[in-house]
C-alpha cells in the first residue's frame, strides 16, 4: 500500500466530514494525517479484531481536537464505515462526535482536554513494563498543548520510569488557534526541552513525509533506557494553499468554492504521490 | 477502642489485597507518609509508583494503568487530588470510565492550621457533579474496611474521603453494619432526621443521645455514600420526622446538606437545616478546635435540632 496516497485519500474524508458536520479543526487534521497513517499502518499492531483484548499497542490522541483525521484513519482500519461517520459527524446524537470517545471501538482514551495524553500514556507504559508485555505505547501532541503544565509532568515521569516502550509524537506545524506559536507562548527550542528532560528527541524534517517518520519510529524502537520524543516539523493544512500555513484554517470551514478547490488539490497529490 | 485512622485501614486493605492481586498499584505525590502508604511502598514496591509533587500527573497515570487493566489507588491530599486534578478526575477517570479509585486524604479541614490551600470544603460538591464518579465518606475505621473490601473488587470510578487523624468509633469490628450504597440508620426516631457523613457521624448520634435525654427522638443516618446517595433512606426519614438536619465537613454549598434539601424538597418537604463549615476560610486550629468552634460538636448540633424543632 501507497500509504502517501493514502494520507492525501484519508485528507478528503476528513474535509467531507468537517464540511458535513459544519465544523471541526481541519489545519492539524491535515498536519498529523501522515504521523496517523505510518503508526496506524505500519507501526502499530492494532485492528478491529485484536482491539480491547490486551494486547496490543495503546494510542493515545492527546490533541483530541484531531479526531477527524482519526475518525478517517480507524475508518480506513475497519473499526468503522467511513460513510456512516461524514453522514453522522458533530450532528445530533451522533456517537462522532468533535473529540475522541472511548464508546467507539479503536478508541482507548477520552481526550479533549490539551495536556492530559502524556501522563495517561505514561501510566499505559508503566502498566506494560508491570505486564512485562511488549507492547509499546503511542502518544500525540499538538504544539500549542507545550504549554501546559501538565505535558511536562509526564516528561518528568517518563524519563524517571525509564519508559523505553513509550514513544511521544509532537506535531510540531508552528501554528495555534489565536497564531504562530512563537507570538503566542514561545516554545523552541523543543528539541533542546525534550533532550533536557531526558528523552531521547528524533527530529523528522519532514513531518508529513511517511517514510521519514516510520524511520523515525523504527529508530524509537531501539532507544533503551529511555522514552522517545518525535519531532514532527508539519505543514499546518497541509495538502491545498488554500488553508496551509494559517493559523485562520485552525477550525475554518470550507465554502464552496474553497471545498472544491482543497478536494482537486488532494486528488492531484494523491495522484502524484 | 480500635482506634486507627482511616488511612490506616485503607493502607490495610490494601496490602491485604496485594497479596493475591498483583493488578492493584498505589500511587503516591511524595505523600506517602501523610498516607499511611510507607507500608504498602515497602512491602509491595513493584506495585507502588511515586509521582513527585504533580497530581495531575498522579491521576493521568492512574488512568493509563487502569485502561491497561491495573486497579490503581492514587493516594493524595484531598484538597489537591479533587481541585488540582479536577479535569483528569473528570476526563481520565469518569468519563473516560477507567477503574481509579481516588483517594484523598487528610480531607475536610484535617489540615486545619494550614489554611484555606490545604482544607478540602469543596470537594464533595465537585466530585458529586462528575457524571459517573461515585464518592464516599466513611465515618470511621470499621466502615472504611467495609467500603474498601467492596472498592478493591469493583471496576467503577469512585472518590474517597478520609480525614487525618485517628477518629473514634462509630462502630466495632463485630457491629458494624454496612450495605453498600445505602445509608446505615443508627438510630430511629420521629422528631428530627439528623443525616450525616465522614466525622459529623459520631457528633451527629452523639447529639441524638443529648437530644433524647430531653425527650426528642431522632433518627441519625450515617450517609457515607455521597454519590449514588441513598434517597431512600432519607425519604424515609424525613417522612417520619419534623424537621431535617444535614451535617457535614464541607461547604454549605453543593454538599451533603444540598442534596438532602433537594431530595426532602421533592417528595416529602419539610424544614432542612444544613449544618457545615462557613463560606469563608475556616478559623487556625485543630480539627476539634474548628469543630467546636463552629458547632460541630454533639452539644452544638443538638442545641440546632432543638431550636428548629421551636
């Protein structure tokens, strides 16, 4: 499987979902979609079959609010028809609803809340060092969500419990809801803050580029002794000028015209990719 | 007289419990002295995490090792694992619906001389309006044993409530009778209803043994479960009964004396009285120094149940 074609294929789900749905936040949907499909398709041993029995390995959205690109990737997996989720997204009573929820099969965790996946995925890593299983854990964050407290109490924990099966992913696209991350709470040098926290920091120059970042996550895999940080460099509303790099695309929804012209930019990088 | 903290006995169920449950994990945030946990870290140091001073980190792991099919048990101040952890109690434990059974200790004003930062007056309130978390407030050690040996088995999100200090029985190690979720009548009578949780339990029949000298009959539940409440129970005391007297640790809002208002007001009214800390920073002192200070006492009660029975 082409699984850069995929991502580009997944991309136009989401954007059907988002403008179904009247809403949802379209900017990291596009900037996570690649981190999603590499683990989803090429790292993670996790399927609608094997899923809630114990044994496999644990994801954890922490930027919930990129569920969509989720939604779109378990869908792809089987855990879901896609059709059902662009019909029913956000609208009444719908089990798809703008965060992920653990009433839907592939889903562990809850999230929404920014800051609370690296702890709750840390407790995951402890809990399979106790099992002595070797599932390994996976977590991702958003930019933005750096700033909070909470992220930095789990770097602490996790480089204490010495959590070599916990591997952490940072969308790092540069860009949050009221701007770029720098105006808004300045965050670089990250890779500098990860390293002093002792985890071990894998920069992917290319964050949306498959095959850099299973590279990167088989690199993960060899870290002993310690958790892994990848440093995913991404493209905020990747996939069409029309909503790349700005940070108004953080939750936008496309017009018409706009749709049209993001849904022919997609196919075109499917196409070539 | 047992007398044993609640702590204490909960520290003892569980190492009870880890000896044929190699799932169940304390998890401490350097609180394991003020815990009662020392025991549990040193006997079973495999199934003991240590956090560091960072609850919310003690409740998001929690949350990650019970979706990983461990029965975690984090142990912190009460005033910190409720209000600095609220959102992970809330996201990572109800309703993300993990097996996390929070403990907060030295709850109430336990920590009395330290001021308004250490006093937990707000946590029933809080934890009661998570949908899916069930709180309890245990009266004394032999209740406490009852509730955890229940606690240890079940997979349901649950906040338990301990105070400090050794606190006198309520019951006996022979006589103690306890039914999960429903409230224990300890006496009965038609006067007033007198219903109360955690330490104002042994106040609150102590005032009814004042009050009977005086010839007013009450009847005093021990409402230890919180949430589910047990409506029941005071629906049917209060039916039976002049007036209602809630009595509780806590703030006057959204506790103990707000649901009972709330149930009595519905399908039986009568005068509720809800006795409790001020809505204020409570007065420096020991925790029998701020009871007596605010009426919480057996004399204090009674003399309240009498003048609303006027």
């Amino acid at each position: 499987m082409n699984l850069s074609k995929l991502a580009y294929k997944l991309r136009r789900d989401v954007v059907d979902m988002i403008v179904s749905g009247k809403g949802g936040h379209i900017g990291g949907d596009m900037s996570v979609m690649e981190v999603l499909v590499a683990l989803y398709f090429k790292e993670m041993d996790v399927t609608p079959e094997n899923f809630g029995k114990g044994v496999h390995d644990h994801f954890v959205m922490s930027k919930g609010h990129s569920v969509e690109a989720l939604y779109a990737v378990l869908a792809e997996k089987g855990f879901f028809p896609i059709k059902e989720v662009i019909e029913k997204f956000s609208k009444f009573g719908s089990p798809f609803i703008g965060h992920p929820n653990n009433k839907l099969p592939g889903i562990e965790m809850n999230s929404g809340a920014l800051g609370h996946g690296l702890p709750v995925a840390v407790g995951m890593a402890i809990a399979e060092k106790m099992n002595k299983t070797d599932q390994r854990v996976y977590v991702v964050m958003g930019d933005g969500e750096q700033a909070e407290g909470s992220v930095w109490e789990g770097a602490m924990a996790g480089a204490n419990y010495h959590l070599d099966n916990l591997c952490a992913v940072l969308d790092r696209n540069r860009l949050q809801i009221s701007g770029t991350t720098e105006e808004v709470m300045a965050l670089d040098n990250l890779k500098d803050k990860w390293s002093s926290f002792g985890w071990e920091v894998i920069n992917v120059a290319d964050g949306n580029s498959v095959d850099e970042l299973i590279a990167a996550f088989e690199q993960a895999k060899t870290v002993k002794g310690r958790p892994s940080l990848v440093l995913a460099n991404t493209v905020k509303g990747k996939g069409s000028p029309v909503m790349e790099n700005k940070a108004s695309w953080h939750h936008h929804v496309p017009s018409t015209e706009e749709y049209q012209q993001i849904m022919a930019d997609l196919k075109q990088h499917e196409e070539e990719a | 007289m047992t007398n044993i903290a609640n702590k204490q006995m909960i520290c003892s169920v569980l190492m009870e419990a880890a000896k044929t449950d190699q799932d169940i994990v304390v998890l401490c945030s350097d609180s394991r002295g003020s815990a009662s946990a020392a025991p549990f870290a040193n006997a079973f140091p495999e199934q003991f995490v240590e956090v560091g001073i960072a609850e919310q980190d003690l409740v998001g792991i929690s949350a990650g090792l019970a979706r990983c099919g461990k029965r975690p048990f984090p142990m912190s101040p009460a005033c910190f694992i409720t209000a600095r952890s609220y959102e992970q109690c809330k996201v990572d434990v109800a309703y993300s619906h993990t097996n996390v059974k929070l403990i907060g200790i030295s709850g109430g004003v336990s920590y009395g001389a330290l001021g308004m930062s250490h006093h937990s007056a707000q946590d029933i309130a809080c934890m009661c309006s998570i949908p899916g978390m069930r709180v309890y407030l245990p009266s004394d050690c032999h209740q406490t044993k009852k509730l955890m040996e229940v606690l240890v088995k079940d997979t349901e999100p649950a906040y338990i409530r301990v105070g400090r200090n050794a606190v006198d029985e309520v019951y006996s190690e022979d006589n103690c009778p306890f039914v999960m979720d429903q409230a224990t009548t300890l006496c009965e009578g038609s006067d007033a209803a007198i219903i109360a949780c955690g330490e104002m339990v042994l106040p609150s029949y102590k005032a009814a043994q004042i009050l009977k000298d005086k010839g007013i009959s009450c009847t005093v539940l021990d409402m230890y479960c919180l949430k589910p409440l047990d409506t029941a129970s005071i629906i049917k005391a209060a039916s039976s009964a002049e007036v209602v007297v809630s009595v509780e640790e806590h703030s006057p809002f959204g506790g103990l004396g707000s649901m009972v208002a709330q149930v009595v007001g519905a399908s039986c009214p009568r005068k509720c009285l809800t006795l409790s800390l001020p809505d204020a920073p409570v007065i420096t002192g020991t925790s029998k120094e701020v009871f007596d200070y605010y009426g919480l006492t057996g004399e204090g009660i009674a003399a309240k149940v009498e003048e609303a029975l006027k």
